[in-house]
C-alpha cells in the first residue's frame, strides 16, 4: 500500500515540477556553450593577431638582413673576403656596413641575443654580432653550425630551441634560434645562413601577460609541428596528444578524461606558422558556467523537495488510512480507542476519522458514564472511611497514655520519649496540609522517627546525617519522603545483622537536581533479589512487600514525573543504597 501510494504521488508531484526545469536547464546549457564556444573564438583570435604581429617582427628582422647581406653582390663580396683573405679598403667599409647591419637590431631590440652572418669558407670564419670576424674556434656558440649543415638542403628558413653558454661560469641561456638560408648566384643550393638568436624566455612572458583565460596554454609551432614557445609547462597536457590537435584545421572541443578543452588555432602566413590555444571548459568564462551550475542545482533541488515532499504525503495518506482501520477494529472489539495524533488542516481522511470517532463516542457515552459514577462512589467511599479517623481522638489517646505511663511508672521514661517522637511525627502527617515541605522539615521529623527506632532496637545502629545547611533550608521535597527509605533499610538490612550497624543519610545538591542517598552496612540482597525488588517498584498494582518503598516511589512520579524515581544498589553482605533524584 505504501508503494503504490508514494509512486502515485511521485508522478503526481515530481514530474510536472521537473519537466519545466530540465527543459529551461537544457537550454540555456546549449545556448551557454554556443555563446561560450563563438566569444573564447573571437577572443583567441584577437590574441592569435596580437602574436602573429609580435612573431612578423622577428621574421622581417631576418628578412631584412637577407635582403641587406643575401644580394648576389654582398654576398659574392663576403664570400671572396673570407676566401682570399684580402682586405682592401672597399673590402673594410664593406665588413664594417655588415657589421652594423647585424649590431643594430642587437642593440634595439630586448628580444634579440645575438645575430651570426656565415659563409661558407676554407677557414671556418663568421661573422658574429660585436665581435665583426671571429672563427669557430675562438667563439663560445657553435653548435648551430652543425644545423646549417644538416639543413641547408631542405628548407629556407627553420628553427630549433638551443642554449648558448657566454663563459663556464655562467648558466646556459635558452634561446630558439631561427635560421635562413643564404642563395648564391652561381650555385643552386645554400651558400651560407643567417642565424637569428632569440630570447626564448622573453617571447614567452609575452605570451603569459597576453593570455585571456586562467589555465589556458598558448603555443607557437614552426611549419616543423615543434612547439617553438609557450606560456606555460606542457606537465598538465601531457595526456593530450599535441599531434592530433596540430593536424586540424579549426576549432573544436576535446574530451579527455572526463574534462573538456577548447581548441583554437590560427595559421600564420608567413613560414607555415601556426598559434594554437588549449584552454580547459571550467577556467572559460565564469558566468555561463555558473549559469550551468545554478540549472543542475536547482534541478537537483527541485528532485530532492520532490522527493520530500512525496515521501510526507505518502506517510500522512497511510497513516490515515491505518488510523481508520485501527478504530473500525476497536470499535468492533468494543475497546477503548487507540490515541489519534492530531493533524493540521482538514482532508477527507480527517473528515472520515472525525466521523468514526464521534459515532464511536456517542455509541459508548453512557458506558463511559456508568464507569465515572463507579469511581465517584468508589472515591465517596473512601472519604468517609478516612473521616471516620479524627486525628484529635488519635492526639488525645496518646496523651491519655502518657499520663497513663507516667502514673504507673512515677517518672518519664523510654516509653514517654516514644509516645512523644511518635505523636509528633503523626501530627506532621495528618496535620501538615502541603505535601510539599522543606528538607529541614522534613529532616527534624524523620529524626522523631530514627530516635523511636533507636529505643526500639536499642541503639542497634547509628545514624550519619550528610549535607549542608543552607541547602536544607532553601530546597523542598514531597513530605515523608525519608522515612520510608530508612524504615526499608532498618527491617531489610539492618534487623537481621548481627552487631551494630550503620545509616548515612547523604543529601547533594546540583545544579538541576537534589540527590538524597540512604545508605545502611546491613546484610545485603543478592542480584535475584535485587532484581525482584526492582520488579516491584515498576509494579502497577498493589505491592505485596516493600510497600512503603513502592509507595514513595509512586508519590515521586506522580509529583515530578515518571523519569524520577528510586534507585537501589545493593551486594550481599555488603549493604543496600537506595537513592532518589528531586528536580530543583
């Protein structure tokens, strides 16, 4: 009942809720990536352009360099200088012109390390930035003689990542060095190069301070598919495979484990460059995620309200229904009726169970009426009995037998004292009309009580009273409330021992609670006993030992409430504790 219930609900509830909210959530999803898809485009090629003009500037360095020194006349003239070894004055105004031709660009440009003019020679003679003819034995950077070789035969221009070391006390610094071939006139194939040293760390902080995204990764790769530059450690793409992402010719969106990347590139015109973008879905623009964010969560949240809320008026509808069905059974069985937790608002089941109950009510009304006359004449009958007992014939019989003792005697005695101790202590319980008194009250009449034990046993046990002054005088407690707890520990512990024995009385005051313990040294009870005992006092009927214990007990609950009541502690041979906690 309750499955089919809570599944008609779920439809009832949940899907007319949902529907709305998926269909509002998937499209702004789709327009979301559409628009995040078109402004990352615009923006990465905004910054493409941006690079491409910062990487044309090197490229028409060295273009401008092979169109000053790479002519058929410069070039032949170098050439015949280095060969023949022949400097005349024409020849030094010449080396003097290429010199400055590759000083200049050093000096104004930050990004240039170092600008080398070769052609090829008998005596491996170059010419170098600030130094002007230098030789491959007296230079520190020579290793980019080895890639003009390997490459003078493929391409015109090219590059390659190197580091170049000035002294042997100085850290290696990394440059990417660009090549470009220099043609001459009569041979058909590279007859020198000039090698363009860039700063490689340069290019790349400029890619870093032009980045658009968080996390995103700008690459520049050569018309070799070798990453030139970059603005960041390739570490967190070194899943991704760079090749597949080199051979597309557009934009487009890679799925890898379990994250998007948006792909951007654009080719540059000169040398077969290209400028590539790999940026990661969730460092993009932080509003439509958010927007996609807020969709899924509300989406969630209007499932899990659903849910809820499907889930409560499943349990309301059956709790009725079960509710109807338990009184149509008391009814029948003619019993009394289950207790009905009261609802908030008005449906058809609190209009059927209101119906049932008030038939229900007045087809038992005059039983119940015959039951409260029983108990008023039962109530009736026990005033008059107690009626019957004036308290005044109890006072001035005792003290007819006072004087009685007194006459036979000639002097008070033991039995004197007793009748004394004892009419007090009746006085305080038939006179006192409050049931609850002070704990210094009830303390001076229990003493009444433990010195008419005292004669009676004489002086069997002795009695420690433990607890402070002004904590008797302030708290309260229901009246006669020790002397059933020592009478117990007297007649249940201490009358069957032989020797002198001993009572503690030890009251402690809390913060929320008042602890009155009585504790004898008597003969004990054994944990079957202990266990009976405890019985008893969660007895609801009448107790056939220990009824004074039961009967404080009851008092105690019914003046505080059923979580106070009397402890007992107790181990044969040992001795009984039997405590009670009073609410301040």
């Amino acid at each position: 009942m309750r499955k089919k219930f809570f599944m008609k609900n779920l439809l009832l509830f949940l899907v007319p809720l949902l529907i709305p909210i998926i269909i509002l959530g998937t499209l702004s999803i789709v327009i979301t990536q559409r628009y995040l898809q078109e402004e990352v485009n615009k923006n990465n090629l905004n910054l493409f352009n941006q690079i491409d003009r910062n990487i044309e500037l090197i490229f028409n360095e060295i273009d401008s360099l092979s169109i000053s020194l790479g002519n058929t006349e410069v070039l032949y003239r170098i050439e015949d200088i280095l060969q023949t070894q022949t400097l005349t004055l024409e020849n030094l105004r010449l080396m003097k012109t290429s010199q400055n031709y590759i000083n200049a660009p050093v000096i104004a440009k930050p990004y240039i390390e170092s600008i080398y003019v070769y052609v090829n020679n008998e005596h491996n003679q170059f010419i170098a930035n600030g130094v002007g003819l230098t030789t491959f034995s007296e230079f520190h950077d020579v290793s980019w003689r080895s890639s003009f070789k390997d490459n003078q035969n493929k391409t015109e221009v090219w590059t390659e990542p190197r580091q170049i070391q000035r002294y042997s006390f100085e850290a290696p610094i990394s440059v990417t060095t660009v090549y470009k071939n220099l043609f001459s006139n009569v041979l058909y194939q590279p007859n020198g190069v000039i090698v363009l040293n860039i700063y490689t760390n340069y290019i790349e902080n400029l890619l870093k301070n032009i980045v658009t995204y968080p996390d995103q990764h700008i690459l520049v790769v050569d018309g070799n598919d070798q990453v030139i530059f970059k603005n960041r450690p390739l570490d967190k793409l070194e899943n991704i495979n760079l090749k597949d992402i080199m051979y597309a010719n557009e934009s487009f969106t890679l799925q890898n484990e379990g994250k998007a990347y948006l792909i951007s590139q654009l080719h540059s015109s000169k040398y077969g460059w290209r400028y590539i973008s790999i940026t990661q879905g969730q460092s993009l623009t932080p509003v439509p995620f958010q927007l996609s964010t807020v969709t899924l969560s509300l989406v969630l949240l209007s499932f899990l309200l659903g849910l809820a809320l499907t889930y409560y008026l499943t349990r309301r509808n059956v709790n009725h229904i079960r509710n109807i069905i338990s009184i149509i059974n008391y009814a029948e069985r003619g019993i009394p009726l289950p207790s009905i937790s009261p609802s908030s608002g008005v449906n058809e089941y609190d209009y059927i169970t209101q119906k049932i109950v008030k038939n229900f009510i007045e087809q038992n009304y005059l039983q119940v009426q015959l039951s409260e006359k029983k108990y008023k004449l039962q109530a009736a009958e026990l005033v008059a009995l107690q009626s019957q007992i004036n308290p005044h014939f109890l006072f001035n019989t005792l003290e007819t037998i006072y004087w009685k003792v007194i006459g036979l005697t000639g002097q008070p005695n033991e039995a004197n004292r007793m009748l004394e101790y004892l009419s007090d202590l009746l006085k305080y319980a038939l006179d006192t009309p409050n049931k609850i008194v002070t704990l210094e009250k009830e303390i001076n009449y229990t003493e009444n009580y433990l010195s008419i034990q005292k004669i009676r046993y004489r002086n069997q046990f002795d009695v420690i009273w433990d607890y402070e002054e002004e904590d008797v005088e302030r708290y309260s407690v229901v009246k006669l409330l020790l002397q059933p707890l020592i009478e117990n520990s007297i007649y249940h512990g201490i009358k069957e021992k032989q020797g002198k024995s001993g009572i503690k009385i030890k009251i402690t005051c809390f913060s929320a609670y008042i602890r009155i313990a009585v504790i004898d040294n008597g003969i004990g009870m054994s944990k079957a006993r202990l266990e009976e005992v405890r019985r008893q006092m969660d007895f609801e009927g009448l107790a056939s030992e220990h009824i004074g214990l039961v009967n404080t007990n009851k008092r105690i609950q019914l003046t505080y409430g059923s979580v106070y009541k009397i402890h007992i502690q107790s181990k044969q041979q040992w001795g009984t504790v039997v405590s009670v906690h009073i609410p301040m």
